[in-house]
C-alpha cells in the first residue's frame, strides 16, 4: 500500500515530560509517582504545532522498569492515564503509544528478553509505519538520547536531539557517544524544532 502519512516520533522522559531530579539521591531518573511528573517547557505548544502541519504523532519509549521491579505494571499504567488526560485537557493526543517494557537483564520472566522494539532497535518505528502507512523518510525521531537518534536514523527518519536544560558539555558527551551517527539537528528546547521542521 502506498505510504502517504508522515510521523513526529517522540521519546517521553526528558521529551514530553521532564526527568525526574531526586534531591536525595543527586540522580536524573524517570518519574516513579503521578505526583513527579513535570511537563516540559513548550511541549503542549510544539504538539499542538506538529498537528497543525499535519503530522501524526506518536510516542515511543523503553520503559524497562517494570521488567526490573523499580516501577509496577500499575503505577506505569497510572503514569500513562495521567499524562494522556493532561494532554487531552490541553486539546492533545497521542497518535499512538508504544511502550517497550522488555529488558535483556529483567527479573520479571515475560519481560526478559532481547526484543526487536527497544530502542535503539528499530521495531517500533517500522511497527507504526505498518500501523499508520507512514513514510519514515518524511518523518522525525526527537529525543533527548543516544539510542533516540540512532533509533530514528537506522529507520530513515531525520533526527533531532533535544538537551532541554542540559548543558552543553553533555550534549557534546552524546554526541561523542553516537560515533559516525550525528542527529540531523541539535537543539535545546524543543520549541527550537519548529522551524526546522516547518522548512
């Protein structure tokens, strides 16, 4: 079947919604509660925009705690409900969600495994290219992370990494860890995407 729709694919923590700082702890980490969950800065904006443009967007995440026993079934469920009702009551939804909750190294036995949707696995994206007939060489992988951008350019999308509020010298670190694969774009907010996705 012809390919004809176009994709925003988009990491959630540190993408839709900021990581999460433990002041006790001194770690970045993904929010563990409800009440964690800080949205980040422009992004009911910048959804709102990819909709305007046309653009189906679509969430894809490695959520592996669940698998690891840091975070119940329930409460990433409870997670996802709360941030998909907040989107909805800013006039937003997700195209789609995927989540891969699998991990070579997890406890829970139904999720151990060496899976083809973890990122920077492509499983997902050509998943979603099925689902929604998306033409990936028309689409966009944004994430905050290395396995973001390898993800989206070993699937055919142009890529943008997001540092948000990160400094620069960890936005360097990433880069250096990506070796010959560089993010189309580097920006630090995503509302700095825009434009670039509007040319």
């Amino acid at each position: 079947m012809h390919q004809e729709n176009k994709a925003i694919f988009l990491d959630r923590d540190g993408i839709v919604i900021k990581m999460h700082y433990d002041r006790n702890f001194g770690i970045i980490d993904t929010p563990l509660s409800v009440k964690q969950i800080e949205f980040a800065p422009g992004i009911f904006e910048f959804l709102k925009f990819a909709k305007r443009l046309g653009y189906l967007v679509i969430l894809i995440s490695n959520k592996p705690g669940v698998g690891i026993k840091k975070i119940s079934l329930q409460t990433h469920t409870k997670l996802k409900v709360f941030i998909a009702k907040t989107l909805q009551s800013h006039g937003i939804t997700f195209d789609r969600e995927y989540y891969c909750l699998h991990h070579p190294y997890a406890s829970i036995a139904k999720y151990k495994k060496d899976c083809l949707c973890r990122k920077p696995k492509t499983g997902f994206l050509l998943q979603a290219a099925k689902d929604f007939h998306i033409d990936l060489k028309k689409s966009w992988m944004i994430g905050d992370g290395v396995y973001d951008i390898i993800t989206g350019h070993n699937a055919g999308c142009k890529t943008i990494l997001v540092g948000n509020i990160i400094e620069a010298e960890y936005l360097r670190i990433l880069e250096e860890k990506l070796e010959d694969i560089k993010p189309d774009y580097l920006v630090k907010y995503i509302n700095e995407a825009k434009s670039l996705i509007e040319k």
